[in-house]
C-alpha cells in the first residue's frame, strides 16, 4: 500500500511534458481592377511551411504563447510587406500574427486549403523566415 501512495506522489510531482504548437503565417488581400466587370484578384501571403515550437510550461498555443522575439516578428513582417509592396492595391502591414494550432494536422490542412489556387486567386509563398 504504501509503495502505491509513493508511486501516485511521484506521478503527480512529475514536471508537465512541454506541449507543441503549430503555427504558419498568412494574409491576403484584394487587387481590384475593375469593380464592374469583377475583374479582382484575391492574393494571399502564407509562409512556405508549418512551423513548431514547444511551448512554455502552462503556455497556451497562441501567438502570445509561441513567445516570439520581437526581432523574429520584425523580420518576418518585413518579409510580408515586402511582397505586398509589389502587388497593387494591397497595404503594407504594421502588425503581423500566425494562425496557430495544438494539432498539426488540423495545422497542416489549414495551411494546404491556403496554398490551392484557384480562379481569382493568387498564392504568395513567402521563404526564408525566421523559424525561431
């Protein structure tokens, strides 16, 4: 009996395993150059990939949890903006946040419904940003 109650305490003072969170960067916007004749063309910006990071103890995965410098976050901003700078009508950004997930493959799908093209759209693989 007693050597249960030891085995349960030392199970419940083990420290929490570091959890993952996924997460990929993304926004779009629209070129319109005919309204009329909806001539539009939707553009979206997604990362070239799905990133993951362990997260703090007790950290929730979300873009306050991921803990991302704030020169990671400039680098991957300047990034962004410097593909939105070449495509008419679509403003450069001042704040820049990635879709995050617990489950990498509800990561994985997210991101691969944003990479499909199609009529009207336009993808924008966004490479080399900072990982960590």
């Amino acid at each position: 009996m007693r050597i249960l109650l030891i085995a349960a305490l030392a199970l419940v003072t083990l420290p929490a395993a570091a959890q993952p969170c996924h997460y990929y960067w993304t926004t779009d916007c629209f070129e319109i150059r005919d309204a009329r004749s909806r001539d539009i063309t939707h553009h979206v910006l997604v990362s070239a990939s799905v990133y993951s990071r362990q997260l703090a103890e007790g950290a929730q995965c979300s873009a306050e949890g991921l803990a991302l410098s704030a020169d990671h976050l400039g680098d991957v901003l300047k990034r962004f903006n410097r593909t939105l700078k070449k495509i008419d009508g679509c403003r450069q950004l001042d704040t820049l946040s990635p879709d995050t997930f617990s489950d990498a493959t509800q990561a994985s799908q997210a991101w691969r419904r944003l990479q499909k093209a199609r009529a009207f759209k336009q993808v924008h693989e966004i490479r080399r940003l900072p990982e960590d």
